[in-house]
C-alpha cells in the first residue's frame, strides 16, 4: 500500500508523531517493554525502534532527510529527559538513525530497507559487547572461553570436532542476534501496510485527551543493586578469567598470565574513565548546544506530545491485554502507533 492511499492523512504530521514516539522509546518505553515480561527486552526496545524508523520512511516523502532530522530530535530529548544516559546508548540511536537513512535513502523498497536495518541494528548491539570485551580482556578471554568449552564437552564425552568452543559460541551467538534481526526487519516491512490499513477505518481524533483515558506511568527505572551494576560485571567476569588462567597455567605462568590481563583492564577502564569518556560527553555537548538552535522547536514539540502519548500507551496497553509476550509487544504497537497518528 502507498501512503498517497491514505486519503488527507498528513504526512509530515505523522512523521512529526512517530519521531515523538521513537523519542518517547529512547526515553522510557523500555521500562513498559520491561512491564510486559517479554523475553528479551533489550532487543525488544531496540526493534521498536527500527519498526518506528521504517514507518518514518514510509509515510516520509524524503525519506533519508527526514530520518536524519528524527534521529538527531531522538538524541536532543533522548538527553532532556534522560540526561545520566550512558554515551553507548547514544551511540546505538545515532548508528540506527544513520543506518536507516542511508538504506531508504538508497534502496527503493521499504520492506528490503527495514529488513537490512534490523539486522544491521542487531548485529550493532551484538558486535559492540563483543568488542568491549576482546578490547577489556585481550585475547585470554577467548582462550579460557576455548579451554572451559573443551573441558565440559571432554567432561561429556564428545570431541570439539571441527570447530573450536569459542567458534561453536561465535556462531550461536552471532545467529541468534541474526535471527532475531531478520524476524525484526520482517515485522518492520510488513507493519507499515498494516497501520495503513487501519488508519484507513480508524476515526479521526481518536488521540486519548486528557481526562478520556488515565496518562501511562511508565514504571520508574530502579535503583540497580551492587551485584547489577557493570564494575561488579566486569570484576566478576575477570576474576572468572584469573581462575581459569591459574588452573590452566599452574604457578609463576598462571600468575604472570594473570597479572597481564589485571593491568590490561585496568588500564582501558582507566583510559574509559579519565579520556574517551569525558571527551564523548564534550563533544556531545557541543552537539546538542549547535543542533538546539537548529531543531529546539521541534524537541519542544516531541515533549509536549509525551503526555497524550502515554496516555495513548494506556488504552494501546488495555486494548492488548488479551495476548501475552511477544504477541503482546506487537499488538501494543499497532494500536499505539494507529492511535498516535488518526488523533487530531
């Protein structure tokens, strides 16, 4: 279906709604996603997204113009409304926004796009952690891996075969992100067809105002516990690995393999922490202060539409209160995304 089949739908109002509701994603949705007890919610919230970025390039007549300007809205109240958000968080938004520009802009077909975007958005998240922990750790990482994955499957009985226990968890791993990212990018392609037809039945100004429908409370982010925060992760995942070094490399060797890995991370958490953070933050600064003059009115928008927005969530929340997990996510969308752009 075309957007011109939508009748007097405005197409710039609706782009305007879905990078408010993108932004509204980005700055808590999650905490709902969370709510619904979806497996997996941090793949969840990012294929919101990448579903929300197809749709913007689907109603949007430049499509790579108007998905740039949504992504750098997104980062600008990404940052208003949660402004102790780590740089990496930042960094995956920037990478989807640029990533869906450049394929809309390029490939003629939304449904190939959104198919491509949600693997790349994907793979973005499962490569980073991949890469944060070869950078933190070296290669002894991928050494103690390859020796525990020996051991149990000597423990078991079979042989590592071909490939080794590091390439058996390479694989799995990266082919679970990949297939979670086709089955995204495919959802992503069908669903603009999808709320299009609604829309088409959909009656106008059904936007819940205040007092028709309670504002969503989405749940607050809680406090993590030691055991949650990532200087506990990462401590325990090093001292995982000096076990695994001493037991393989038994006396001075296992000491000094040890003692390697130790500086190592210490020394890129302190280069983290004491330079490539602090210039990350400076240079987003002086970002948001360059592209606040530019894009301030339309931040402002996005925020005011927060409130009819959530209290959209609330009725799209009721009305998929009959499914459960996944199937839920999907219905909850559908019926905030059709809400978001038939209200007035």
């Amino acid at each position: 279906m075309r957007t011109e089949d939508l009748g007097d739908l405005d197409r710039n109002r609706a782009v305007e709604r879905l990078t408010a509701l993108w932004a509204l994603n980005e700055a808590g949705l999650g905490g709902l996603i969370h709510a619904m007890r979806v497996p997996f919610t941090g793949i969840v919230v990012g294929s919101t997204a990448v579903v929300l970025i197809a749709l913007i390039a689907f109603f949007a007549e430049r499509k790579a113009k108007a998905i740039l300007k949504a992504t750098v809205i997104v980062l600008l109240v990404k940052a208003a409304a949660s402004p102790h958000t780590p740089l990496p968080a930042y960094v995956a938004v920037a990478f989807q926004g640029l990533s869906g520009a450049l394929l809309f802009g390029f490939l003629p077909s939304v449904r190939l796009g959104a198919l491509l975007l949600g693997l790349l958005a994907l793979w973005q998240g499962a490569v980073q952690k991949l890469l944060v922990m070869t950078i933190l750790y070296g290669k002894s990482l991928w050494e103690s891996v390859d020796a525990v994955g020996r051991w149990i499957l000597g423990k078991m009985g079979s042989g590592p075969g071909d490939l080794s226990p590091t390439a058996w968890f390479l694989f799995f791993y990266l082919g679970y992100y990949t297939v979670a990212g086709l089955v995204t990018g495919g959802l992503a392609g069908a669903i603009p067809d999808e709320i299009a037809r609604a829309l088409k039945t959909a009656r106008p100004g059904s936007l819940p105002v205040s007092g028709e429908a309670p504002e969503l409370v989405l749940p607050a982010p809680s406090r993590k516990r030691w055991w949650q925060r990532t200087p506990f992760k990462a401590g325990a995942v090093l001292a995982a690995l000096l076990a695994v070094l001493m037991l393989l490399h038994p006396g001075q060797e296992g000491w000094a393999r040890g003692l390697r890995v130790f500086v190592r991370a210490t020394i890129v958490l302190a280069v983290w922490m004491l330079a490539v953070r602090p210039l990350g933050q400076a240079l987003f600064r002086r970002f948001r202060r360059r592209e606040q003059g530019a894009y301030g009115a339309e931040v402002s928008r996005a925020l005011e539409q927060f409130p009819a927005l959530r209290r959209a969530a609330a009725t799209a929340w009721r009305r998929s209160g009959d499914a459960g997990g996944f199937r839920r996510w999907k219905i909850f969308l559908v019926e905030l995304i059709v809400l978001a752009l038939a209200g007035d």
